[in-house]
C-alpha cells in the first residue's frame, strides 16, 4: 500500500523541499487530466506490468525487509520508488509529464532515518524498464537480470551508508480479485495490485566508522498502480505486512473514514503463494497504544483479530517513532506479532 504519493497530489501546495515543478498540483487535477482507471477483469501480464504505466495516476515499486546482521542485531530496511502523472507543464523535452520520487529508510540501532531523491520524468534520472527488470532514481537501483525477474539486486548509497541486498526465491502473487483491489466500498477507488511476499533477502551495509555488517532476513516487494484509491471521507489508511514464522504471510490495509466506518482488505498466503482473500467485515482491528509525536498521536500497538482464518494476537512496533520525516512526512516501520500471527513485518500508516 504505497499511497504516500496520493499524500502529495492532495495538497493544494506542496511543501518548499519538494521540486518547484510540482507547486500547485492536486489529485483532483490529476484524475481529471485523462489518467486511465482501474477497471475489474484487466488482466496483469508479465513481464509487462513489472515496468511503468505512464497512462495511471501513481504507481509504485516499494520494497521493505526485516533483516539480522551477523550479531543478530536487527536491521529494517525500506526502499520506494514513485511515479505520478502530474501532466506536462512546459514545451520542454526533459518534461514528459511524470513525476519519480523515491525514497529510502533505514532503522537499526534503535534509530531510524530517512531520505528522499526526486526526478523530472523525460531526464533519464530514474525511470523502469520492464525486461530485463531496473528500476533506479540517481544512484539508487533495483534491478533483476536477463533470465527473469528474480534474483533482484537493490544497491543504494547514500550518507546512510553503502547498501547492498540480493533477492530470490518468492511467488508472484496477485491481491484482491486476480490483482484488483478495491479500496473502498465504491469500485470506482482501487489500483491492481501484486506482490512478492516471500522473498529471502542477504547482502551487506557499510557505514562511516562502523564494521561491515552481513545482513539476511525476508523481504516483501509491492507493486501498484492506480488513479483513484480513495474519496474525501477517508483520512487516510493503515497496511501491514507480516512473515508468520509458520511460513505463510499475511496483508491487512484499513482504509479510516470519518466516519470511523473503515474499510478492510486482506490477503494470507501460503509459502507456495495460494491466496486466501481476507474480506471487508471478517477484520478486527483494535488499538492498544499509542505515542504523541509533535503534537499528533500514534498507535504503536494492535490487537488483530480475524475468527475466520483462526489468526489472532498483537502487533506492535520496534520503536515508538518510525515517521518518515519527509517533504511528506508519514510512518514506516518493522514491526513484531505474537499470538498465532507471530512473526515480523511491517506497518505503513498515513493521515494522522
């Protein structure tokens, strides 16, 4: 679920850190500007729908991991990368219309850091290709190799540091209706979705004046595109991944109306990548505690519960402040489950 993207096109200004080329942009404008919309029955191809889709509003490549290194200390790690289709302003070749961002987030040591990159579409600063798989902004890249999709390599230096992380071995598994995913109760808001939740992860992070750290772990990769995900009577949503230590993984996301009459999706998936769709009305999804964190407060504790699958326990952050402080600032963190959902994951949450 990575909607930070519609964050920034709903604001009627955004903030003075981001590109001066996106002053004044709105979702509203977005949509209206000719975005193509999701629509049921649209069937996901590979390895065409691993690249971009310039026609949709945003679309993501979001890639989020919970590593140990070799002292068993753990590493968490985030990368992003987004296009949004802002419309070209300005008879100039560099300027296709599309807006990359990426972002890149890294907690260990009881700290967590964030960083941004921003491109102009048509400069060939980032962008994707679908086969073979690259994604990049800069000089950060995710990238797969000729013979397929997988193995990825995702290599990203940075002041956090010179990391580098390969990998493997994870289904293709596709959410909601065979890849759409509806957000609200209307269908109108929903994106395609797919996923690769299995994903086992090693590689290497060095930085300034520590040791080289040997890292392995699970990782979980998303894939989005969408034009419209939600309406103004949402203020925002909650997505959780988990790694279930009995080897099957678990996708919530709560979208939280007005109204308090949030709207829930979900899906369990086998370690062979057998979907069981979790529906709207089979979730429950209580807060246990929370932190203030200026001036907005946080819930940093779950219980969950979902009698239908046999899955209960609580969920609860690492640390009590994992905000991505950015031009758009929104918390992204691992997490950790006991009860029978035990295991570790992750929690993005928006709009608080």
């Amino acid at each position: 679920m990575r909607w930070i993207a519609l964050l920034l096109l709903l604001c009627a200004c955004t903030p003075k850190s981001a590109p001066e080329h996106t002053q004044g942009v709105t979702w509203q404008q977005n949509v209206a500007e000719g975005a193509a919309k999701v629509m049921p029955g649209t069937a996901i191809e590979f390895p065409k729908d691993h690249g971009a889709h310039p026609e949709y509003g945003l679309e993501w490549w979001y890639l989020t991991a919970n590593l140990k290194d070799g002292e068993g200390k753990p590493v968490a790690l985030q990368w992003t990368l987004f296009r949004s289709r802002i419309g070209k302003h300005r008879d100039n070749p560099w300027d296709d219309g599309q807006l990359w961002f990426a972002h890149l987030a890294l907690e260990a040591d009881g700290e967590h850091h964030a960083l941004e990159r921003w491109a102009r579409g048509g400069s060939g600063q980032a962008g994707v290709i679908a086969h073979p798989f690259s994604a990049w902004i800069d000089q950060w890249q995710l990238s797969g190799t000729d013979e397929g999709f997988l193995p990825l390599t995702l290599s990203a230096t940075s002041e956090l540091g010179e990391l580098s992380l390969t990998l493997t071995d994870s289904p293709i598994v596709k959410h909601g209706i065979n890849g759409f995913s509806q957000k609200t109760p209307d269908p109108e808001h929903a994106s395609f979705y797919y996923s690769l939740p299995h994903l086992k992860a090693s590689g290497t992070l060095i930085q300034e004046g520590k040791a080289p750290r040997t890292l392995s772990g699970l990782a979980w990769m998303d894939r989005e595109w969408s034009s419209e995900l939600m309406d103004a009577e949402y203020l925002g949503w909650d997505w959780v991944s988990l790694h279930l230590d009995d080897g099957r993984a678990l996708m919530l996301f709560r979208m939280r109306n007005r109204n308090d009459n949030h709207y829930f999706s979900g899906s369990l998936i086998d370690p062979g990548g057998q979907v069981t769709p979790i529906h709207d009305g089979e979730i429950q999804w209580r807060e246990l505690d929370s932190v203030t964190l200026d001036g907005a407060n946080y819930p940093v504790a779950w219980q969950l519960k979902i009698p239908n699958h046999g899955l209960s326990g609580r969920i609860e952050t690492l640390n009590r402040d994992q905000r991505n402080q950015l031009s758009i600032p929104y918390w992204e963190g691992p997490v950790v489950a006991e009860g029978s959902i035990q295991g570790s994951g992750f929690i993005e949450m928006t709009g608080y």
